[in-house]
C-alpha cells in the first residue's frame, strides 16, 4: 500500500499541466491555407517533421517524467508491505501470561486467576492455547496447543510465588510461544500492581500480536505489614528487637505480635492508624541458632508481609590485618600485640567481632585484602613499594580503613604516602630521636570529629596525661584534617578521606618506645573507634529480598552453595534466613508486593505495544519500519536520470536539426 | 490630375475598395488616359472628338496647324473610334484564382476582374465590341461583343455576379470560345495558368490560326512567387484539394526555383506563338495592365 509522508507536496502535480501548455502552444500546428496550386511544394520535409513531433513527444514525455518524480521525490512516497493475511481459526493462537508473583496471594488474587483463565479457555474452545507463570522471571511454560489438558492441570496447581514481579521475560516466551503465522494474542493475567509493572519495558514483541488484559486483582480493604526489624545486642545473653510495622489499609488495625527467637518468643500487642508505622521495641534472649522470626496474627488480605525474618545471632568478625616490618623492627610486633589486645577485648554492647591476621611487609603484596576491613600499616609503610602503596590505594578507595604509624623508617613511610596521594602533610623530621629528656603530650581533640564525639570531655580521661617520647614533624597541608594535636601545637594524628575509605596517620608509634597510648585507658577506645569507623551502621545481616540475586564473594566463587526450603542455605527464592559464606541474609517478601497501587492498564497497554517515546525505537516501532520502504531514493534517482535523459536528447535533437538545416 | 494621384489611383488596394465595376473602370480608365504624356490613343474613326496639347512623340499628321497658327501652340487633334474590332475577355474562373495572400489587396479573380472591367470600359470608350467569357469546368458566362446599348453595363454586371469555383477546364474552354470567335479581333485572357503550362502553346495556336491577336495575361499572388510562409503550413490544392505538410522556409529554394522555371515555360510558349504575355501580380498597378493593351491596340491600327 502506498501512501506519503507529505502530501501537500502532491498538489505540485498540478505544474505537470505546465509542460503539456507549452507543448501544446508551441507545437508546430501546420497552418492551413487553400493554396492556388500545390504541383511545386515539395514533400521532402514532411519525414522530419515526423521525427520532430517524436522528439517533441519524447522531450515532452521526459520532462513530465522528471516533473512527477520530482514532486514525489518531496511528497516521500512509503511503501507497506502487505500485512499477514487475516488468520483462520485454526491458526489464532492465545498464550496466557499468569502473573505469580508475591502479590497475588491476596485477595484470593490466585483463585480468581484461576478461575477467570478457564473461562477464557472454555470460551476458546479448539484454538491453540499456551501458558506461561511469570514472576521475576519464566517460572514455568506450556507450549500452544489445542490439547488444554496440561493448561489445566498446571493451573490447578497454581500457586504465588515469594518474590516481586519482573515480566519482560514471560512477555518474551509468550511471544516465543505463539510462532510468526496467525492471529495471535498475549492475554495478561495480573494484579497490575504498580510496583512490579510500572518499570516494565516493551520487549521485542513480533508485530501482530495482540495484548490483552485480564485483572485479577481484588480489594485489599485490610492489610498491615512488618517492614523491618532491628536487632541490636543488649548483652551477649539478650537483645532488643524494634519491629516496624505498617498499616496499608484505610482502617486503623489492633494486631497481636509474636516475636521469636530461637525457641524463646514474645508476645505483644499493637495498633496502627491508617497508612501509619509504628515501631515496637522488645526484649528478647538471644539464641545460638540467631534466627528470628517476626510475625502479625491475625486475619489480613495479603498475609505474605505479616512475617518477616531477622537474624539475631552473632554477627561475622571484623578482618584487620596487621602488617609489620618483621626483621628490620622486631619491636613492631609489640605494637601489634597491643592493637590485637585492644580489639580482642570483649564487649557485650558489640554484635561483632575482630579476626586479627598479621603479615610482614614484605609479604604484603602477596595478599588477597577483600575480606580484610581494617588495615595496621605498624611501620611497615616504611619498608613498602610503589605497588604495595597502590594496594593501599585501592584498599582504602574500596571502604578499608587504615591505621599508619611511624617506625624507623619514617621518612620513606611519609614520602611514600604523600607521593601516593594519600596523605599530604610533609614530613619534616623526627622530634625526640636523640634525648628522652623532653616529654611532650597531647594538648587538642578535634571536638567535630569521631575522637571528639567519644572524648567529649578529653580532661575527664588521661587522654592528654600520657607522656610521648617522639614523634614525627609533620607539616600539614591544608585538606587534611588533623584529629589530635601535641601540646606544641604539632599534629599528632590525622585523618584522611580516599574513596570510601579512612587513612588515620599518627605521628607516634603506639608503643613504649614512642609513647605511653598502650598502657591509658584512653587507647582501647580511641582504636576501636578508629577501627570501627569503616563499619557500616548495618554491618551484620543482609537484607534481601526474595528472588534477590547475591553477589556472593570471591572467596566463595566457584562453589555450589546448599540449598534447602524453609530459610536455609542459599535459597533466597522463600523467606528466612540465608547463610552464605559467614553472612547471614534475611531472606523476605519484596515489601512492595504490598503497595496496593494498580498501573494504569490502558497507560500499559500503550508501552506494551511500544508507542513509548523513549529515543530508541520500539521493537514495534522497529518492526514496522521494516515493513516500510521509503521510495523517495528512487524517486530522486529517477528524477536525476531523466532530467540527464532529457538535456542529453535535447542537445542530440538540436545538433540533428542544426545539422539537417545546413544540410537544407 | 497629378501623376501620384492616378498611380495611387490605379493601385489595386485603392480600386478594389470600389464595389462597382463601372465606377471602378472608369476612375481608372480616365484616369489613366489623362495621365498619358504621349497619346497612344487617338481613335481610329473620322469623327473628331477633341483637341489634346502635343505631347514630344505625337504623329505630326494629327497636329492641326491652324490651330497653331493662330495660337502658336501646337495641338493635336483627337478623333472618336469609328472602328467595330472585337475584343474578347476571358477570364479563368477556377477555384485557384481566388487566392489573396496578405501582402495583395484583392484575391487574383477581384483583380482580374477589375482589369476586365478597365478593359471593358476602355475598348468600349474607343469603339471597339467587347465581349465577355468566364470558364471554369465549363463556360460560366458568356457575353458576346456587339454594338447593342448596354453592353458594357452587362459584363459589369456580369464580372460582379462571377464567382470562382471547381477547378479550371482550360483547354475545353478555350477550344470552345475558339471555335465560336469567327470575326477577327482581339482575346485578352486572364489566367493564372495554373497547370496548363504544357497545353498553352496549343491553345493559344488554335486563337492565332484564326487571326486573333492574343494577351496572355497572367495574374499571380506575391505568396505564389515567394512562398513566404514561415511555420509549418498544410497547403491544400484550392482545386484539388491535395494536402501537404511541409515547412516552407525549407522548401522554399526549390519552390522558387520550379515556379521560375514554370513562368519562363509559359513565358516561352507565349513568345513562340507571337502572342502578348504579361505577367501581373495583384500588387501592381493596372496601368501596367491598361498600357499593355493600347500597345497591342495600337499595333493592330
């Protein structure tokens, strides 16, 4: 079928009279005159003047020609291909897409799939049929057949799912199912809820495929969820539980709460205004198990959010690695001992621990740092390399935390961090190397810092009592923010921010020989906090989703990870508690299956059949530019070959004729 | 009269604007003969009809010296026609004749029929018995010379009642007006001769046998001498009816050519048979025409 992307343009047709007018006007009309005699009026030219109206037939010809194909030329003529001819019964073909995600376990959302699906297949009767369950993905499929036995039968069988919807791929197989021939029909049976199909994108549908919707959803009149809870340890025996509970129904809800742990639960009682949260804080003892379980009684529309699994054991260690020079400083690993006491020390507030490792420096490049949080560069920066500072780089970009004090070494330490980018004070010599005889100490705590939110009041501890020995003379460039300073002004510690990570550089070794930290209450504190600053505030559990892809860490890679129902292993397609490598994952029900929201079916509708406006074409849209082949090239090389015909002839004519004249 | 104003007079474009052919013939006829500086007409009567002023070339004989002797100045005597010689017109009547290109004022029939009617007027004025025939396929109108009153008013009558038609009989015509003229006298034929070329010589014989003094005058268009079209021209045969298509500023070397080499056969065929050819062309003069014929007359005595 033909048809022109600008019309109008066709109104030019109308300058093809032009030629025709002037053709007619000045063709060579013969005269008529009664003549007295003819006898001596030759015919000999009566042949040419054949030859001359062909040529001006053929100039004629040739130039309405160019005329026409000119203004198609503008008018853009398109061609379409013929559609596929309409289909007979026999090849109409229907796939239904049954959505099964989390969301359709309320309101009897499955029952009424079920029910509405075999009408539709009553009412089809003998036409081939195929089904698909989609969830976050393909979750089973039947082929298009005229046989709906096994249609049936996997409807009878149906049950939602735990996770949200995804559906581009279940469009995709449905489209895969119905073939290319036919009049074929994707029937969507869905919720629609918002949440899962407001980021649908428009898959590659072949064209001629007709959407169609069926709504499955019900009303969610009453319906309170968990979510989130809290863990945090009171002691190593008890810990406090926060459930947030929210109301996503019009009616205010009064719902008994069961929180378990272990084998010991607890019970309360709690109300929640319409489209409110409220949090209930509870106490409960822990258990060795750590799994925990938090749950809504009571009768709801959509129970699936009314549980929601937590994990309250114990939380994986926090890895520091020590590095010490070894050899050249055997005194180093004092130091260490005093950092590994420090962090060992047990605290019953803590849901974690540390796992100390140590390393010599020269050893350091040889390490695999992901699993390691905190680094201790004792003096060994000292003996490093260029590629062992790009570790340190790299490390510190990935969220590490790294503690540097000075050795024997110092100077090449500090030259090499500084050339390394990562800390930009200047190092300007040791104070105290020679002579023991002037103490110095600290005198100033950055109050707006992580120091000086734990040493609110520095006078009340002996962090400013104990005596430094020596320390190394730094100049400070103006980004860095120095954290403690000595009392003659000199920073004693610095604190520098590289990626996610934090650098703490300090100007004294924390050992005898530079200080007397180690052995004041104030060191266990101020390491700990230093060590605990690149802990995020929910290090521990994770919290996924189900259906949830883990990333899972390289230390695992490689291996099969078990699988069990009820929250064990790595299962994270059902709710509970997933262990993968030492991190516990709280596995639950994607907590927007309980947003009650429906997508604008028809808003749907639209996108699905690709009219979207996104900068890429619609596969639609790409399908049917396939089908249309754009004329105006031809008409434009058409137009440029007889206008070439046209000057060609006309100059060939007018040299004949000129030719014939002399000859004349 | 002043002499521009009679040659004015005596052009075709002025004298076919007079419908009346007796007007017409004697505006051009006293006209012409007043304009004469030397008397080709006198009259072959003995009846004297008028003193005229002697003009360089008169006859001595016709100068009345009585005259001059009592007023010194010479005068020549002028007598009315007392003879009764036939004069007979024949006009060709054809469908060819009545052509008029742009450049002529009249079609060659209007103006053969003015110089017949010049003719007539002037033969009648001196005496003579003029006749008048008119042929095309056949004899169209036949007007005998005699001395009856009313002659003349009748071949005027009978010139603007012609129409041309058909195509041109010529040799049955002529053969026939040949055998009936049995006195002696003169035949004036006014033709365009178109395609009789071959049979003039015969039969303008056949009139010489029987002692007739003939003009053969012929009466073209200018377009037929020049072919003076420009675009391309269906040229149909006004008897004929022949059609060609031709462009005729290619053709119009070779037509030129032919019709010279048709016009100096007729003119040929005229010569040998000691008969008066003049060629005339609706654009010219008739005093051409007028003078031609007083010659004649005047050799006949």
């Amino acid at each position: 079928m033909l048809s022109f992307t600008s019309p109008g343009f066709l109104f030019g047709l109308t300058a093809l009279t032009v030629p025709i007018a002037l053709h007619l006007m000045n063709r060579a009309i013969p005269l008529r005159i009664v003549f007295p005699s003819t006898r001596f009026i030759r015919r000999a030219q009566l042949p040419r003047e054949g030859r001359r109206q062909l040529r001006d037939i053929l100039l004629l010809v040739l130039r309405l020609l160019l005329l026409a194909a000119a203004v198609l030329t503008f008018a853009r003529p398109v061609w379409h291909r013929a559609l596929t001819p309409p289909a007979s019964d026999a090849q109409t073909a229907t796939v239904f897409l049954i959505d099964v995600s989390a969301s359709l376990s309320g309101a009897a959302g499955t029952a009424r799939a079920q029910t509405l699906v075999s009408e539709k297949l009553d009412a089809l009767g003998g036409q081939s049929v195929g089904l698909v369950l989609s969830a976050d993905g393909v979750l089973a499929d039947v082929p298009v057949s005229t046989d709906h036995d096994e249609i049936r039968r996997v409807l009878s069988e149906l049950t939602p799912t735990y996770v949200a919807g995804d559906h581009l791929s279940g469009l995709r197989k449905a489209a895969q199912l119905l073939g290319a021939a036919g009049k074929r029909t994707i029937t969507v049976v869905s919720d629609f809820q918002q949440t899962d199909w407001q980021l649908a994108r428009s898959p590659e549908l072949p064209p001629n495929i007709d959407i169609t919707f069926l709504d499955v959803s019900g009303q969610r009149t009453s319906n309170a969820g968990i979510t989130r809870v809290l863990v945090a340890p009171l002691n190593s025996e008890t810990a406090r539980v926060v459930v947030e509970t929210r109301n996503y129904g019009m009616t205010p809800i009064a719902r008994p709460l069961e929180v378990r742990i272990g084998t010991h639960s607890v019970r309360a009682s709690i109300e929640v205004p319409p489209l409110q949260v409220r949090r209930v804080a509870l106490v409960l003892p822990t258990s060795p198990s750590g799994r925990g379980v938090a749950s809504l009684n009571g009768d709801d529309d959509y129970a699936l959010d009314d549980v929601y699994h937590f994990w309250a054991g114990v939380l994986p260690p926090i890895r520091v690695l020590g590095v010490i020079p070894g050899k050249p400083e055997p005194r180093k690993a004092e130091e260490l001992y005093f950092f590994r006491k420090a962090l060992s020390v047990q605290d019953d507030g803590r849901a974690f621990d540390y796992a100390f490792d140590t390393v010599e420096a020269e050893f350091f490049f040889a390490l695999d740092l992901e699993a390691t949080q905190v680094l201790l560069l004792l003096g060994a920066a000292g003996y490093f390399r260029e590629q062992e500072f790009r570790l340190v780089e790299h490390f510190l970009r990935e969220g590490g935390a790294v503690i540097v004090t000075p050795g024997k070494a110092a100077a090449h330490q500090f030259r090499g961090l500084r050339q390394s980018g990562l800390v930009d004070a200047e190092f300007v010599g040791i104070a105290g190397e020679h002579s023991r005889d002037e103490i110095y100490g600290l005198g100033w705590i950055k109050p707006d810092s992580i120091l000086g939110s734990l040493f609110e009041a520095p006078e009340d501890t002996d962090l400013f009592l104990f005596p430094i020995y020596r320390y190394a003379r730094l100049r400070p460039a103006r980004q860095d923010e120095v954290l403690l300073r000595l009392l003659d002004n000199a920073p004693a510690l610095l604190e520098s921010r590289v990626g996610n990570g934090r650098l703490f550089t300090s100007a004294f070794a924390f050992h005898p020989n530079w200080s007397d930290l180690p052995m004041t209450g104030s060191f266990l504190p101020l390491v700990r906090e230093m060590v605990d600053s690149v802990v995020p505030g929910d290090y521990g559990a994770q919290r996924i989703d189900c259906g949830q892809t883990v990333e899972l860490p390289h230390t695992l890679l490689g291996e099969e990870l078990p699988k069990g129902g009820g929250g064990d292993g790595a299962n994270t397609r059902e709710p509970g508690i997933a262990m993968i490598g030492s991190t516990p994952h709280e596995v639950n029900v994607s907590r927007r299956e309980s947003i009650v929201q429906k997508i604008n079916v028809v808003d749907l509708q639209h996108r699905l059949r690709g009219s979207n406006s996104s900068d890429t074409p619609s596969p639609r849209q790409t399908t049917e530019d396939s089908r249309r082949i754009n004329l105006w090239p031809y008409c434009a090389s058409l137009a440029a070959l007889f206008f070439l015909l046209e000057m060609g002839l006309g100059i060939v004519f007018d040299q004949r004729e000129l030719k014939g004249r002399r000859q004349a | 009269m002043p002499e521009q104003t009679i040659a004015e007079l005596l052009a075709p474009e002025t004298l076919a604007r007079i419908d009346s052919y007796a007007l017409l013939a004697r505006v051009a006829v006293e006209g012409f003969i007043s304009g004469l500086h030397r008397s080709l007409y006198h009259g072959f009567g003995s009846e004297f009809f008028q003193y005229r002023s002697y003009v360089p070339g008169d006859d001595l004989k016709y100068i009345d010296w009585k005259v001059y002797g009592k007023r010194d100045r010479f005068y020549t005597k002028v007598f009315q026609e007392e003879t009764n010689m036939n004069c007979c017109l024949i006009i060709d009547s054809s469908a060819s004749m009545d052509y008029g290109g742009k450049r002529a004022a009249c079609t060659k029939f209007r103006y053969a029929c003015m110089v017949a009617a010049c003719l007539a007027y002037l033969a009648t004025r001196q005496g003579d018995n003029v006749g008048l025939y008119a042929y095309s396929e056949g004899i169209l109108t036949a007007v005998p010379p005699g001395h009856r009153t009313g002659g003349l008013q009748r071949i005027l009558t009978e010139l603007q009642r012609l129409k041309p038609q058909t195509t041109g009989a010529h040799a049955d015509a002529l053969n026939k007006l040949a055998e009936n003229f049995r006195r002696r006298g003169l035949v004036v034929w006014l033709s365009d001769f178109v395609d009789i070329d071959e049979d003039l010589s015969q039969l303008l014989k056949r009139f010489r046998f029987a002692h007739h003094d003939c003009i053969a005058l012929q009466c073209l268009d200018p377009d037929e001498i020049d072919l003076p079209f420009s675009r391309t021209t269906r040229f149909v045969d006004s008897e004929t009816g022949h059609e060609i298509v031709t462009a005729p500023e290619l053709v119009r070397r070779g037509y030129s050519h032919s019709v010279d080499t048709w016009l100096d056969n007729i003119r040929l065929g005229c010569l040998q048979e000691h008969v008066d050819f003049l060629q005339v062309s609706t654009t010219d003069s008739l005093g051409n025409m007028l003078a031609a014929y007083l010659h004649r007359r005047e050799a006949m005595g």
